[in-house]
C-alpha cells in the first residue's frame, strides 16, 4: 500500500510567512513548502528587510511587528497570488514606499476589492497601469483601522490579507463582507492567527480583529490537501489501489481535504484516521452532482477523473475557477473534449459525459493544476502528454517524479 509523503501546504506556508514577518521575536516554520509560489514570498520579505534563514527542513523569519526593515523596495511577486496580495497588505502596515510587480500570468488575476479596501482603511495604494492589478504602489504610513466592507466573491484571499492585517491597525478592523467564497480557507488564516497570539470574532458577515499584534512561535507546516487530491484521485480510478496521506487526518486545517468525501460519494473506499486519510479504488466510480464552491482548487481533479464515472458528472458554483492562474473551468473543458470526451459548461458549471479518452497533449495554460489533475487521466489513457509539464514548479517541483513512483506501484497492485 503506498503511503505518499506530500510537501507541506502552500495556503498555509503563505500565511505563516506573513504571520512569522509580523510577529514579535524570531518564528520557526517546520516542513515549509519549498516551490515557485513559496520561494518567492520569501524573497518578497527580504525584500522588505526581513531575515529569512532557511535549512532543508525549517525557515526561520526575524519578526518586525512594526513593519518593513527597509523605507523603499521593489518587490517582485512572481506568479503568487497570496504573495502578490499579501505582501502589499503587509507592508501597508509599515512606514515607506513598497512597489509591487508580478509575472505577466499574476498580472492579469483581480485584486481590486482587496485593494479598494486598503484604500477604503486610508491607504495611499496606486495601480500603475491597469486599476485593480499590478504594478501597484504603496505609500506606507500605518493604518488606523476601523470599518470596512468586502468583496470576497471571488477570492477568499481578499478577506485573508485583510484579517491578517486587522492586528497590526491601530482601533483593529470590523470587516463586513458581502460575499465569500472558498470559505474554509478562511477558516485556516483564523486557525492560523489564534496559533500567532491574535483573535478573531464573528457575528455573522462581520469579522471583528482587535488590535494586539502576533507572538512569534514555532509552527509545523500540514502536507498540501490541494496537493493530495491528485494522489487520492489516482487510487479511485485505479480498482484494488490503495493510497495513504500521513499528516492529514480528521484534524487537518485544509478544507481541500473534503475532496475525499466527493471520492466516497462516488465509490471510493474512503478512511480518514486521526492524522492519515486512505482513499481504495473500488472498481466503482458512480455518477455525481457537486457543489464544489467551497473546495474549487479540487475542481481539475474531478473533472479529470470523471470521465470514468458510470454517468455524468455535474460540477457546480465554481465561477471562481474562471480567475485562477488560467480559466480553470474553459481548460478542463477544452482539455476534455481534446481527449475525446463530451463536455457542457456554463458560467458557473461544468458537465462531463463519460467516455473513454484517447491520447492527446494537453493545453496547460502555464497551471500547475491542469497538469497535475490530468497526469491523474494519464493513469488510464496512453498518449497523454503537456505542452508545459515544467509549470507544477509552482506548488511541486518533484510532483513529476512521485506521480511516477505512484504510478510503478499501482502498476504492481494490479
């Protein structure tokens, strides 16, 4: 039975790194994702004038609670979206002018409400070029806090830079959201803070952050639950395969672990323990109707795997998708229907009819998620190739090597 080591999570090392950067005293992360996304955020805070020591398994991260080391940087962010909108809300916090610019692909994501939220707090935040999106420019001179409203319909990240923000303001923040999607990663960021010494109340679309600052801590980085979905997927489709992910268990913070219950709902044998999960491929992959708005980074895999479903697959609430590192839902579609699968979608769904796919290279618009999810098709069609199999470097940079080993050994289960 193979049991699959997952690097850590990159949602969560994000948000340790800016928590460890804002804390008092010196922060240990343990088992850290190192990848594109996450590199980058580091270098983003040295950037800044924070120290960053980093070993294979542990960063340590010097904490300024008064912000930025440094009164004037360029920051370049990469193809990250926590660190394209988290670190201009962290150096918001500050004193200075902090210029922030992004890959051509970050370039083109939304991070208007965040930052008409910033500004709505008095922050001196100019977009350089396209209003909403990078380069942007801000002139740091704290933030006071107080009320502010939200938009977080399209990404949770929005609410996350600014909770994180709130106890490092003056007053706190009471941020009124309107609309909130991929919930429980917002969950995380509060989990996350409570562990950093800060708060966070609720009274209904209300989210109250006193004022207070973080304590430094020693922090274990879980194993990607995005990440495992990919490794569960394949023992689902493969019959008799069994997979087991340690460090993710029924007390993991990742709500991306839910994909496991779509599994079971489908046929899958599914065991989640204290600190593993088992997924075992039945034989059996039934049709299914999902709202997945909630756990939409596991969309990809779903729809890669569907087409092995007994009936089709209906996945809803995923209008999100449309503004990840590519348009998720339209690259699934098309990518399927390349494979000789038939495909419906609308603007906030997608429907696959099952079907048995042929060979062909798939279009990975520079997603690390598209070649992931379809490597999982790979296991049951010949042919399948990437047009940019290098781009899981974002998340996974040895993803290509363990889905290999993964596979070897399915092979022998059979």
């Amino acid at each position: 039975m193979p049991v699959v080591t997952i690097p850590g999570s990159k949602s969560i090392t994000a948000r340790a790194l800016f928590l460890a950067a804002a804390a008092d005293g010196v922060t240990t992360l343990v088992r850290p994702l190192r990848s594109d996304d996450t590199e980058g955020f580091a270098e983003g805070l040295v950037r800044l004038g924070h120290r960053v020591g980093r070993t294979p398994d542990a960063w340590q991260v010097d904490g300024r609670p008064q912000g930025p080391a440094v009164s004037e940087a360029d920051v370049y962010c990469r193809d990250g979206a926590t660190t394209a909108r988290f670190l201009p809300t962290l150096a918001a916090a500050g004193r200075g002018t902090y210029r922030f610019d992004a890959s051509p692909q970050m370039r083109r994501r939304p991070l208007l409400p965040l930052t008409r939220a910033l500004r709505d707090l008095g922050v001196d935040l100019r977009h350089e070029e396209t209003e909403g999106h990078h380069p942007l420019t801000v002139r740091a001179a704290e933030v006071e806090g107080g009320e502010v409203t939200l938009d977080a319909g399209q990404s949770s990240q929005y609410l996350t830079a600014l909770l994180l923000l709130g106890p490092l303001t003056r007053k706190g923040l009471r941020i009124h959201v309107t609309d909130l999607v991929s919930a429980p990663y917002v969950d995380i960021t509060i989990a996350m803070m409570r562990a950093f010494g800060a708060e966070v109340g609720r009274e209904g679309n209300v989210f109250v952050v006193p004022s207070g600052g973080y304590r430094a801590t020693t922090y274990a980085i879980e194993p990607d639950a995005s990440t495992a979905s990919y490794f569960f997927a394949a023992a689902a489709v493969t019959p008799g395969a069994e997979v087991t992910v340690p460090g993710l268990g029924r007390g993991a913070l990742q709500g991306d672990l839910g994909f496991v219950e779509v599994l079971r709902r489908m046929g899958a044998g599914v065991s989640v323990g204290a600190d593993t999960t088992t997924v075992r491929g039945t034989g059996e992959l039934r049709a299914v109707t999902v709202n997945m708005r909630d756990i939409s980074d596991t969309m990809p895999t779903l729809a890669a795997i569907a087409p092995f479903a007994s009936g089709p697959v209906r996945i809803e609430d995923v209008a999100n998708t449309r503004v990840k590192e590519c348009d998720r839902l339209e690259a699934c579609a098309e990518n399927l229907r390349r494979l000789g699968i038939g495909v419906d979608t609308g603007p906030d769904w997608i429907e696959i009819r099952p079907g048995t796919p042929t060979g062909a290279e798939i279009r990975t618009y520079g997603d690390h998620r598209i070649v992931m999810s379809f490597a999982v098709t790979g296991l049951r069609t010949p042919g399948i190739s990437f047009d940019d199999p290098a781009c899981v470097r974002k998340t996974f940079p040895g993803f290509h090597e363990a889905f290999a080993e993964l596979r070897s050994v399915l092979g022998d289960e059979r």
